[in-house]
C-alpha cells in the first residue's frame, strides 16, 4: 500500500472510490497506488479531528487533486515542488526547437 491513515481523534469522513466512510478513534485505513487508491479526509463536525498519515511513496512523486483540476509533481531533490492546473497543459513538442 502508498498510503496508510489512523484518526488519533475525533471522527472524520473518509471519501474514497467506493464512497464516504465515518472514521472514529484509531480506526485505520489503507490506499493502494494510482486512482483506486483516491481518497479525502473531511471534518464536518465541529470538533478537533486529527489523524497521521503514513506513506511508503518515493520521493519523486505526481498526484492528481480532481477536486480542484490540479496535478502536483515533486522531484525529490527538492528542485520541483509545483502544482499545475490541468487546463494550462501544453503538447509534448510546445517550446521544443
């Protein structure tokens, strides 16, 4: 797995592919690579919520946000840490001579 969740406190609703989940104290989830492994984290109550995110990814890394049309790529070294929209995407060869 890429990534592991654990709520410390509160309850918090977990989106994922296959829908909303309520999270509770210590419950864990886990998320696979690429899109089956999709998820968000909301607090829609009105108390603290807290939780530790856990990951196995690599340092060079892209994730995709289809919430807000954005794409985030990092390249580990620190050098490349952006997030792009995916409306301002150019073609492979665009600035190429």
């Amino acid at each position: 797995f890429e990534e592991w969740l654990i709520v410390l406190v509160g309850e918090a609703t977990l989106r994922h592919p296959g829908g909303e989940t309520m999270l509770g104290p210590w419950d864990a989830a886990s998320f696979p690579p690429g899109p089956e492994g999709a998820h968000k984290v909301t607090n829609n109550g009105d108390g603290v919520v807290r939780v530790a995110m856990l990951s196995g990814k690599s340092d060079i890394n892209i994730a995709v946000y289809p919430d807000s049309e954005k794409v985030g790529v990092w390249s580990g070294d620190g050098e490349v840490k952006h997030l792009f929209r995916r409306e301002s995407a150019v073609r492979y060869f665009d600035g190429e001579l």
